[in-house]
C-alpha cells in the first residue's frame, strides 16, 4: 500500500475507536462527591439489551457524523431514561409495552 493510502486507513480506523469508546463509555463527572459520582450511569432499573453504531467519515472536509441506536429494556414502571447530556438530537423513541 502506498505510505499515504496506510495513513488514512489508521487514521480512520483509530477515529472509529476512539470515537466509539467515547460514545458507548460513559465518562465519570469530577466531582467527588459520591452521590454525583453516579448520575452519568443508566438507572438500575434500565437494561440496555444493544447498541448500534454507524459513522459516516468525510475525509475531504474533516468530519464526521454518527448515528448511535440504543436499544434499552426498562425493568420497573419508568416515566424518565436520561441519556448522555451531548446528545444533539434525539430523532424517534420507540415505546413497547
């Protein structure tokens, strides 16, 4: 492969993780504070069941967009699932009773 062709695959394959990892792992708050420490987890009383994740890379303009599909099973009467406070856009949510 040519040097260039090799940077490109490692840069995009490299992107996919890192950007993965930041999606599906939940990064603690600072505080310190025990009771806070806790609030970026899903509520014990949801269960997610699959994650789908699709990237769409343009290297040309240097972006990126995504799509992450969570899919979640509540196990007790719920009215509330607080997501990732960095969620730009919440397109549908589905509701099986």
């Amino acid at each position: 492969m040519e040097p260039i062709r090799v940077a490109v695959v490692l840069f995009v394959a490299l992107a996919a993780f890192f950007i993965t990892v930041w999606v599906i792992i939940p990064w603690p708050k600072t505080s310190l504070d025990p009771d806070e420490s806790q609030d970026f987890r899903l509520p014990r009383n949801v269960a997610p069941k699959r994650y789908m994740i699709d990237f769409d890379f343009s290297m040309e303009a240097l972006e990126y967009n995504g799509t992450v599909v969570i899919e979640c099973q509540a196990l007790d009467t719920t009215s509330q699932i607080t997501l990732h406070e960095n969620v730009t856009m919440i397109q549908w949510v589905k509701t099986i009773l």
